[in-house]
C-alpha cells in the first residue's frame, strides 16, 4: 500500500464521528436480607455481587445441604470473596432466614 492511500485511511479514521459513552442507571436497591441474627454475615458478602432478589426467588425451605452449596458455588464457581471464617456464618443465616430453618451442621 502506498503512503497516499494510508494518510486517507488514516484521515478517515480521524474524521470519522466518535461513539458516545453509554451511561447506564440502574434503579437503587428496594430489596432487604431479612433483619434477623446473622444479616451483618451476609450482607457485606452477598451484596457484593448480586441483588437481594438473587436469594429470595431460590425456591423456599431449602436445607442446609443446598445453602452450603450455594455459597460455594459463589465462592468457587463466580470468585465471590467470602473468607473461610465467615462461611459457616452466612449458610447459617441463609437457613433461617430462606430455607427450612430447622437444618443442623
């Protein structure tokens, strides 16, 4: 390629209109982890990454066994930065507030 035809390339690209940013505003939060012992575990945790209807639209009475997947799924699967000692914590309330309530460890 000579240079004339590059410097018009080149030119046209200069030229050519600028996309705009995309802004995008989502409207605030209304959803509330229900207020009950164990919510300052989960709330810094599962806040993080997805809304409260994320938790709240699983199907209800699950057991432990499927709260305690669920946060290792978060964990493992989608990186969610919830350490070791705060685990326990947070299946614990996702089993009173959202599941059966009746689970032990």
């Amino acid at each position: 390629m000579t240079k004339a035809p590059l410097l018009s390339l080149l030119l046209l690209l200069l030229a050519a209109p600028r996309a705009a940013a995309l802004t995008i505003t989502l409207p605030p939060e209304t959803a509330r982890l229900k207020q009950i012992p164990g919510v300052e575990a989960a709330t810094p945790y599962c806040y993080t990454c997805h809304s409260v209807d994320y938790i709240t639209t699983q199907a209800p009475n699950m057991p432990r066994s499927f709260w305690a997947a669920e946060v290792d799924k978060m964990r493992h699967t989608y990186g969610a930065p919830v350490p070791d000692d705060q685990v326990a914590a947070i299946v614990d309330y996702l089993v009173k507030a959202y599941g059966d309530g009746n689970s032990k460890r």
